[in-house]
C-alpha cells in the first residue's frame, strides 16, 4: 500500500494539487465491553483519567484513520487534506469515531517550484 498523506491543512506543504477528488471518511463504532466499564465505572469514584476509555478511543481512532487512509487509496488519492475527527455517542452505550476530509491527488514540487513525479 502507498503511503497516503494525511494532513489537517488545506494544502500538503512542498506539493501541489492537481486534482480534488472528494470528501472520504473512515469510520468506526466501539463499545466497551462490561468488565472494562464496571472498572472505568469504580475509577470514577475516586476521580482522574480513565485509562479503559483512553485507549479504547486512540485504538478507535487509529482505526478510523486507517480506513480513510484506505478509502483514498481506493478513490485514486495520494493524500487528504483537511482531516478531522468528529464523535458521537449512540445509544449512551457505544462511541461513534469518524476521520474525514477530502480527498486529493499532489505532487511534489521541486526546490525551483517545478512539479515533480511522485511514483
């Protein structure tokens, strides 16, 4: 698989558009399971950050950016632009993840400001 570059710029610095493919999204819904939120559930009686839910929500969105990343793959892209994450609770019980941006064909620009090719 082709590295695609992911970036939260409207632009990819050093390359130049050539073409906007469209808005792409990865997405991914996850739940605790019930042992993890009787123990996210007791660390919060005495408070401070729960680790359970930490991790959950980095591994979800390393999901979600794996697939956007695929999705631009599949749509032609080389890189997305403009990236960003939103979430969304369903039911109370499960957590919706979403990377999004849009998609785009670049190429690098030479140190004189001339395209070059990217293969």
């Amino acid at each position: 698989m082709n590295q695609v570059i992911v970036v939260s710029t409207n632009y990819v610095p050093g390359h130049r558009i050539k073409e906007v493919i469209g808005t792409i999204w990865g997405i991914t819904v996850r739940s605790r399971g019930i042992g993890g939120n009787i123990m996210a559930g007791l660390r919060t009686i005495a408070g401070g950050e729960i680790k359970e839910y930490v991790k959950m929500l980095n591994d979800a969105r390393n999901l979600a950016m794996e697939r956007l990343r695929e999705e631009a793959e599949k749509a032609g892209a080389n890189a997305v632009i403009e990236m960003r994450f939103d979430t969304s609770e369903i039911a109370q019980i499960m957590t919706e993840i979403v990377a999004y941006g849009t998609a785009v064909k670049v190429e690098k620009l030479s140190e004189s400001g001339q395209a070059v090719s990217l293969s």
